[in-house]
C-alpha cells in the first residue's frame, strides 16, 4: 500500500482503537478528512493513514470482519464490514434474511439501472413480459428503486430509476461504472 | 462460435436432417425424458417468449441474425404444446410471440420488395431479433449485478448504535475541527462531481435522474441552474441532451416569456395548469 522506502509513522497511543471506534459507530464509510476532522486538527493525516494501515492489518487476522476500502464521491473512505463468511451464520439465525433475487427481479433491476428513467411499459416491452408488481414492490422495499415522476404521455406512466442505496450495496460509485450495456449482448453475434 | 462458422453449420443442419411429415426431425430435446414434475418446474423457469426463444437459439447454436424462422417457429410451437400439456398457464405474451413467428413467417415467404440499388429489403425478422439482443443484454447486466458482491448478501455494513440514553460518546473533537472538516468535504464534494462526467451514455441517464431530482414536486428551476460551469464543454453537452431527452419523452417541460429570455424548466406533472397553453 504506501512506500516501504520511509517507514510510516507511529501512530499515537489509543488512535488505532480511536479510528476503529469511529468507524464502528458511523453507518457510513469515512474518509481520511472526516476522521481526522474528529480526532482533531492537530492530529496529522500520515497519522491517520498508519492507524488505518494498523487496523487493517489487525483485522487481516480476523476470519469475520475487514476493513473495507471504498470510493465514494471520487473519494476513498473506510468502513468495518463483515464478509460473506458470516452469512451462513446470519442465515441460519434469520432465514427469512436478505431474500433471493429472482431472475425476473434482477433482470428488472438492471433495466431500471441502465436504462433511467424508465417505464414499466419500456420494461415489459424489453423483458417480452408483464412486470409483476410484486417485484418492484420488493425492489422499492430494499431501498434500491424510487419513483422519478411521471411522463406526460398516454397513460401517464411511471419513471423508475435507482437510489442511493443501490449504488452502495452493488459497491458502485457512480451509474457510469456500469458496463455499456450495448456491448453487453453475445461479441459472436456482432462481427458480421 | 463464430457467426459464419455456425450459420453454415446451420445451412447443412437444415439441408442433411430427415424430414418426418415435413417437419425436420431434430434431436428431440433431451429433457423430455427428465421426470414430468421436474419437466414442469424446468419449462415454469422460463422468463417468456423472449426467453424460450433465445434458449432455443442458443441450444441449437442457431446464429440469432440468420434465424431459420420456419424451424424456430415449430420448436416455439413444440414447447408451448408440451407446456400446455404440463397444465402450466401460459402468459398471453406466449401466444402473441406465436402469432408474431407466424407472421413473420408468412412475410419471409414473400418475395423480397424491390430493392434499391444501395438498400437492402428490409428483413421480416429484424425486429425479432432486435427484441432478443436487447434481451440477451438485459439477461447479462441482470447476471453483471448479481455477481458483484451484494451488501446483506456477501458483506455487512457493521456499526454499533450508541445507546440513545447515553451522552454522546467523549470523541476527542472540536468544533473548530469538525467544521474544517465537513467544509473540506463539501468543498471536495463540488470539485470532485466534474469527474462523474464522461463521454458515455450513462452519465446521461445520471444526469437524467439528478434532474428529474432537482424538479422534484412541483418546484420549477431556470436553465441555468443546470449547467455547471467546472464541468467544461462535455458537461454542457451531457446536461443538454440528458434536458433534450427528457423533454422528448414529454417527462419535463420548459416555459420562456420573451424571446431570448430566461428558460424555466418543470416537471410535466407538477404544474397541470401550463399544460393548455403547449401551443408549439
């Protein structure tokens, strides 16, 4: 991660523990100027970094638990997240937890996701299907789809579009890390 | 998997297989001899026609711009027969494809219309497969999403919630530092947004929702308000199009008193009063 050339400074007693705390006790992930906005101006941000260096390397050990690294805003914060190897765990707790996605949710969802602000009409007509409105009942529930208003055309149909919250769970930054969906179908069926 | 590799595969295919009473004998798909229940929970898996049509195509590695629409077109029929058979309902969608290969079947009977000299007739099925690459697309983004690890599912936010009751806990922070720290951010937040724009059409559809967003119940924003200056020349146009779009597919609306005046734009629904005067 940082230069081996220079050793990284010894963080001051009890920040490592500090940052961690932090961490833990915001839901959102943080960045290097908002943890050293709360430790204090007078903490320098190499020391910041080496306390996150530290404590990443302690977790490093941890079977459950990592610090997690993610860009937001073009910017890179951090977070305390538990891997996918507690959720069997979770699971057999809650099995009602974290339902499946159906083929038909996740194909709506990504239509919703590529092609905002869309209509379930433009949905139906892309799927070959009705939209089944338990879906984007489900969709709406996990906080990743939100109505954008309507159109004025016939009908007034809705127009769908993602949150927030989606582009944090599917650990994007931006829509525009999606792929481009036109180069998405089959390479063997473009070369002629 | 090469497209001419495999649309001459096909060629022969339909030339060397046996005819029984005129339909091509085709190896009788292979899951006909699975078990009736399993056979029933394997057809009910079927996302619709589009679906099943691009299954069969694929199965048979039948190239999708040169498909043999006759032979499609039965197998589509075979299955909706053994599905029918099964009890299973059939969504309305399955007939209306059915009735649509037919068509186009019919219509590939047809001569050809005289063609010009540069253009060519345009293809009965070009439609069709149309439909069934932007399908096959939405099937990949669906299987692109599902892959990338998934908050609740392959990873979990941890946080501790101070209990309410307690004071909040001693941080070692200043006001001073934490107004720094939050101007910083802001300040970070604004400058970095430039990077969001990109020569790719999704940074339209972005755009497209911040805007929708902005002109959220029933506020009404000037023209200029959308345009950010740091964002250069692409950002102009990105902001354009995305407003051009939107206007098109009739989701917001624009109002200017004068000529050369200020540009006020509205979402449709918000002010129903304005939509009597859309003499343009």
């Amino acid at each position: 991660m940082s230069d081996e050339r220079r050793t990284p400074p010894e963080p001051p007693e009890g920040l490592v523990e500090l940052v961690e705390a932090l961490l833990l006790a915001h839901p959102e992930p943080l960045s290097l100027d908002a943890i050293g906005g709360m430790v204090g101006q007078e903490t320098a941000q190499a020391l910041v970094e080496a306390a996150l260096e530290r404590l990443a390397a302690r977790y490093e050990a941890h079977r459950f638990i990592e610090l997690d690294r993610v860009t937001r805003e073009g910017v890179p914060r951090w977070r305390l997240v538990a891997g996918a190897s507690l959720a069997p765990y979770l699971k057999a707790g809650d099995p009602a937890r974290a339902p499946r996605l159906t083929r038909a949710a996740l194909e709506t969802l990504a239509l919703i996701a590529w092609r905002q602000p869309i209509t379930r009409g433009e949905i139906e007509s892309a799927r070959g299907v009705a939209v089944n409105p338990q879906i984007i009942k489900q969709l709406t529930e996990r906080g990743w789809i939100r109505s954008l208003g309507y159109r004025d055309t016939p009908g007034r149909p809705e127009m769908l579009g993602t949150t927030p919250a989606f582009l944090d769970d599917f650990g994007l930054d931006s829509l525009s890390e999606l792929p481009d969906f036109e180069r998405l179908a089959g390479q063997d069926d473009i070369d002629v | 998997m090469h497209s001419s590799d495999s649309h001459t595969a096909s060629r022969r295919w339909e030339e060397t297989t046996p005819r029984v009473s005129g339909q091509p004998m085709e190896q009788l798909p292979l899951d006909l001899y699975i078990p009736a229940d399993a056979l029933a929970i394997w057809l009910e898996q079927f996302e619709g026609p589009l679906d099943l049509l691009l299954y069969l195509i694929r199965k048979h590695n039948i190239d999708i711009l040169e498909i043999p629409v006759a032979r499609v077109t039965e197998q589509y029929l075979e299955y909706l027969e053994l599905m029918k058979s099964m009890a299973i309902e059939l969504a309305a969608e399955y007939l209306l494809m059915a009735a649509w290969l037919a068509e186009i079947k019919s219509r590939m009977l047809l001569p050809p219309e005289p063609r010009d000299d540069e253009e060519e007739p345009l293809d009965p099925r070009a439609e069709l497969v149309e439909r069934l690459l932007e399908y096959e697309r939405t099937t990949r983004a669906a299987g692109w999403l599902d892959e990338r690890p998934r908050g609740e599912r392959d990873w979990f936010a941890l946080s501790v919630d101070p209990p309410p009751s307690l004071p909040a806990p001693p941080v070692p922070a200043d006001l001073d530092g934490l107004i720094g720290a939050m101007k910083r951010l802001l300040r970070e937040g604004s400058v970095k947004r430039a990077h969001h724009v990109r020569a790719e059409p999704l940074s339209i559809r972005q755009r497209m929702t911040d805007i929708l967003d902005a002109l959220q119940s029933g506020r009404t924003r000037p023209l200029a308000d959308f345009f950010r200056p740091e964002e250069g020349r692409m950002g102009i146009a990105v902001c354009t199009v995305a407003i051009l779009e939107l206007t098109r597919t009739r989701a917001i609306d624009w109002e200017q008193d004068e000529p050369y005046g200020p540009v006020t734009l509205y979402r449709v629904e918000a002010d129903p009063v304005d939509m009597e005067e859309d003499d343009a």
